[in-house]
C-alpha cells in the first residue's frame, strides 16, 4: 500500500507573526500545486492567521500545535477546534513530548482531544515516543504501546482515517541525535503492527505514521527509505526555508 508522504514543520515556541509569514510565503513558492508529498506547517496560535493568508492558494497546509478538547468558554489561555478551523487549520500536534513534560499532559486528556478533534474535522498528529531512560531500561515498545492506545482510546476504524502518528523518541528531540533509520524502523513496525491489533490491517497500512526527533536533510534520505516512516515532524529544521524545502524534497524523492 502508498501511502502519501507527509511533511510537517513543528515550530514550537518560535516565529511572530511577520517571521511565520515571511517563512511560509518561502515555503508556499516552492511546494508545487500537485504536490506528491502533503507539507504542514504549524505555527504558534498568534501567527496562524498571518501564516494562512500566507499559504492561501498554495498546496501548504496549516497545523496548529494543540487544542482544548472544549467548545468554547471559561478556559483561560486554552483555544478552541472551532477557532483553529475559522483560520483555516486542518491539523493539530498532540500529546508532543513537551506537552506532556512541561504541562503534564496525561494519555486520557490527550486522548480526550484527539476525540475532540476528530468531531470536528480537524487531523490529529499524535506523538508517542519514549525518553533516554525509558529506551535503557528496555521499555521503549511497552511506553509506546500505552500512549498508542492510551491517545486512539475509542477512536474508530473510520476515524483513524484522519489520524497521523508521529513516533518522537524524546531523546532525539531537539538534541541533534538521531534515532538510526534501523531502530526508528523497529518501532513503527511496531506501531502498525498495534494498528493491525487494534482495528485491522487495512487501516493499520493506510495509517502515516512519522518520524520526529532531529530530522533533517542530511539524515531524512534513510529515515524515509524505511518501509514504515511515511514523513517527518519537524522541530529545528523547519524553522528555515532552505531547510524545510530540503526535507520536502528528501520525501519527494523517496516516494
Ligand atoms: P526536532 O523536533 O526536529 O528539533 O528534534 C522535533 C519535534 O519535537 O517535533
């Protein structure tokens, strides 16, 4: 089964508004209308709506990095699927790493907004990955099955349609060690293979799962030559046009 290469820029805490413009107006020039790869950018909330405008009528897509799993109200700091979708967002980063060591972030309530945001039409890219001392201890496949099946708790074969998964080993974020395309490969097998488990093996081949943790364009050739790496989610190397573009390049090629 082909499944479609996805390319996603994670920019985290970085870019204003004029910055995140600029980036994607770069990033929009250069991904073609029939594009092969599908390419994501996710901006901080204050610059999506300038980082739409910028991709309007390109093939760039527009992710945000989370949600509150709420319709709207008295939820201070917290944003709404309803208000990501009137900017035009189709997709959301959630459970990433950070998320769920700075803010605590637990399986259910990530699970909670992956279902929030399948109600509403919007993408979630789920991230699971295990930290240094997880994967020393031997518990890198026990921790990723429990946040696996901790974040599609309840979601339907249907549903999973819509979801991405990015396997993120924590140790390789942002530290510029990578995981060897080998054990990067040993974990999504991994993962579909849950997937088969868990709905069938339809549903698990037409799922994307990627890679995130250090990518980048000199390391991404053999990370996506693996059977089971369908992209990347991209933290440093997204934050550059020459960059980006490199690794939506590296996905064209190995498509
Ligand atoms: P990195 O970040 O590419 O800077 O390692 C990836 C991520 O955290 O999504």
């Amino acid at each position: 089964m082909s499944r479609r290469f996805l390319i996603a820029g994670n920019w985290k805490m970085n870019k204003t508004p004029s910055e995140g413009h600029e980036l994607a107006s770069g990033i929009g020039q250069f991904v073609k209308k029939d594009e092969s790869v599908e390419v994501v950018v996710c901006p901080t909330y204050p610059a999506l709506d300038r980082v739409s405008q910028a991709i309007e009528g390109t093939a760039v897509k527009l992710g945000a990095q989370n949600l509150y799993p709420k319709a709207s109200g008295a939820y201070t700091g917290e944003i709404s699927a309803e208000m990501l979708r009137a900017v035009f967002v189709k997709y959301v980063i959630l459970g990433h790493s950070e998320r769920r060591e700075y803010f605590a972030e637990s399986d259910d309530f990530i699970n909670d907004k992956v279902k929030f945001s399948l109600e509403n039409l919007l993408h979630p890219i789920l991230c699971i990955g295990e930290t240094l001392e997880q994967r020393e201890a031997e518990q890198t496949l026990d921790v990723v099955k429990k946040q696996l099946l901790g974040g599609l708790e309840g979601v339907s074969k249907a549903d999973l349609n819509n979801v991405v998964i990015a396997y993120e080993p924590v140790w390789a974020i942002g530290t510029g060690k990578t995981a060897t395309p080998e054990m990067a490969q040993e974990v999504h097998a991994f993962i579909r293979k849950l997937l088969t488990e868990a709905y069938d093996d339809n549903a698990s081949q037409k799922t994307r799962i990627l890679y995130g943790g250090s990518m980048k364009p000199s390391n991404a050739a053999d990370l996506l030559a693996q059977e089971d790496i369908d992209g990347g989610l991209i933290g440093g190397a997204s934050l550059e046009v020459n960059s980006f573009c490199d690794l939506v390049d590296a996905a064209r090629n190995a498509g």
